[in-house]
C-alpha cells in the first residue's frame, strides 16, 4: 500500500502546550473519523537557530514558544483529499477559526508528500 502524508511545522507557545494537546485530540477525532490512518505530533526540544534556515527561523519562533513538527498519514494521494475535504466540511469544525487556535496559524506551513520509502527496526524498507 502506498502511503501519503501531510506535514505540518509550527510555533506553540509554551504556557499554551496542553491547549495544544486538546485542539489536536479534537481535530484529530475528525480527521480519524474520516479516515485518517494516524496523527504524529512531536514538540521541539533541540532544535538549534541555524544562520540560513531552521526550525525556529521557519517559523519566526519566539523565546516563548516551541515548534512542533507533526504529519497525519493516509493510504494515498487520493484518499488524503477525500478525507481532508469530508473533514473540512464536518460540522464539527465549525468550532475552528483562527482565534481559537492556540498557535499563530500564519506562521504555519504544512504540504503533501508522497512516502518515498520507510524503514523499519529491521533496517529493511517497507
């Protein structure tokens, strides 16, 4: 089965992480109840401020926040938009908006990718 994920990079700030926590376990129930396969969120915690490009500088960090990096899987290309549109129409969302968010939603980024390979603990691709 080929896989097909969206990643997501953004600034939290840090008195707002368990916020956070439930903004993602809210919309994550939609995205999973319209077939998502999983959600990963992984929160900053050595993510150096490079002098071209970096983590913190990809999205303007402050000394306030942390970045998290996350990705939700799906079983295609195709699925993946299925699924993004059933969502985004999903009454549920109507709680969404950009002031309810717990992080700047414009110094977000987020984009498509096509699983190019994945490896496993056995050191083979799958």
């Amino acid at each position: 089965m080929s896989k097909y994920v969206d990643g997501f990079v953004l600034p939290i700030p840090k008195d707002r992480i368990e916020e956070y926590r439930r903004f993602e376990e809210k919309a994550w129930a939609i995205w999973r109840d319209h077939g998502a396969l999983s959600l990963t969120v992984c929160l900053s915690d050595d993510v150096p401020a490079g002098k071209l490009t970096s983590f913190p500088r990809s999205v303007d960090m402050k000394d306030d926040e942390i970045v998290a990096l996350a990705w939700i899987v799906y079983e295609s290309r195709e699925h993946r938009d299925r699924v993004n549109a059933a969502a985004m129409s999903d009454p549920r969302m109507a709680g969404f908006d950009h002031q309810s968010m717990p992080f700047d939603g414009m110094r977000m980024f987020w984009g498509g990718f096509s699983v190019a390979m994945e490896l496993a603990g056995s050191g083979k691709a799958t």
